[in-house]
C-alpha cells in the first residue's frame, strides 16, 4: 500500500514509518501541520492515510479538516484518524458522509504494530475500523435510534463487532459463533435497518452510520 503519515510528533511518525515500512508497505509522504497534510493527500492521493486529529497551527482540529477538505476533493479516500482522546465530534463529522473508509483509533493502538496494520488494511479496502473507546463514546452521547431498537441483543452484539471493522469470520470466533449463523444475525440486522444495497461492503458501513448516529 501507498501511504501518507500525518502526526506532528516527530518520534510518533518516525515510528509509525518504519513499522509501515517493515511490513512491506510504502510511505510516500509524511506531513507534521494540517496543510502539509492536505497538500500531501491531494498530490499522492494515497492507499490510505495514518492523520492526527490535533496539528500544527493551532493543535486544534487541522488533521480532521484536512482529511475533510482531502474526501472532498477524492471521494472515499481511506483514511485511519489517530487521535490521543475520544472526541465525539471529530468522530461523527468524519463518517457523516457514509462512504466508508474510515477508521478512527487512539493513538495508543499503535503500540500494537498487528491491530494498527490490520486496521489500516480494513480502512484502505473500504471497510471501518473504530476503537471500542470510541464506539462506547459515541454510543453513551446519541440519542435512541428507533431503527436499532428492532434488533435483537445478539444483532446488536454482532453490529457493535462490525462497528470495530471486524469480518464475519472474526465476530463469529469473538461470539463462539459459527460464520453461517453471523452471516444470519447480518442479513437479518441489514433488513430490519433497511439497508437493501447488494454491495455488502457498503451495507457494512451503512449499518455501523446507523449504529453510531443519531436518529
């Protein structure tokens, strides 16, 4: 994979590169302020792009903007947001327009080099890959969504594991599960949430919007 590095943190990025590197992918860029960031995803318009949410100028929210401006300007580009703390907004600002490719992870998942790379894979094949921390954030500040209130406590077991990024495979090893009966539990959930498209990496994103979003 082709990848841009945004963090400020000069030890942070360098680290992150050279684990991205050791596992064989290529880092075409790194940017330490918010318009380097979009300068760069706009110029390689990479595989996928590791963004801090808190850069140079302000420290404020320059990382999210630029991946904002950057989806945009290039419509689903995968982008994995790294950020020290949960903040609700940047989090449902950055999946608001439902065309996957995001994830959202604290920063200290990157200490562990298999769940940061199999996060940034699941980002750039289209798919989401949300902390838990984040997940249960969101979920304690949005009101009831009616539609979910039609499934059943093992649908939303099995939605709250999709909403991490994990593959029907994974949930079913997480529940003791077989894949055929999550396969079930997700047809199923996708009817009762009304989603009917067939491409199912898109429904999977469609259903963990619905999950995380107000009504």
């Amino acid at each position: 994979m082709r990848i841009v590095v945004a963090e400020d943190l000069y030890l942070l990025r360098d680290g992150m590169v050279r684990l991205i590197e050791a596992y064989g992918h290529q880092v075409v860029a790194t940017a330490a302020t918010g318009p380097e960031t979009l300068e760069a995803l706009l110029r390689w318009r990479p595989d996928v792009a590791v963004i801090d949410v808190r850069m140079p100028p302000t420290r404020s929210d320059e990382g999210l903007r630029a991946a904002l401006a950057a989806r945009s300007e290039l419509p689903g580009l995968p982008v994995l947001i790294l950020s020290q703390y949960v903040e609700q907004l940047y989090a449902r600002e950055l999946l608001a327009d439902g065309a996957g490719g995001i994830g959202y992870v604290l920063k200290e998942s990157v200490f562990d080099a298999d769940q940061f790379l199999d996060a940034l894979e699941r980002v750039a094949d289209g798919g989401t890959a949300m902390d838990p921390a984040v997940i249960a954030k969101l979920l304690s500040s949005g009101s009831s969504n009616r539609r979910l209130e039609r499934l059943t406590e093992r649908e939303r077991s099995v939605l709250g594991l999709m909403a991490e990024g994990l593959s029907n495979q994974a949930i079913g090893r997480r529940l003791f599960l077989s894949e055929s009966s999550i396969s079930k539990y997700t047809t199923s959930m996708f009817g009762k949430l009304g989603i009917t498209d067939d491409d199912t990496n898109h429904r999977r994103v469609l259903a963990v919007l619905a999950y995380l979003n107000n009504p």
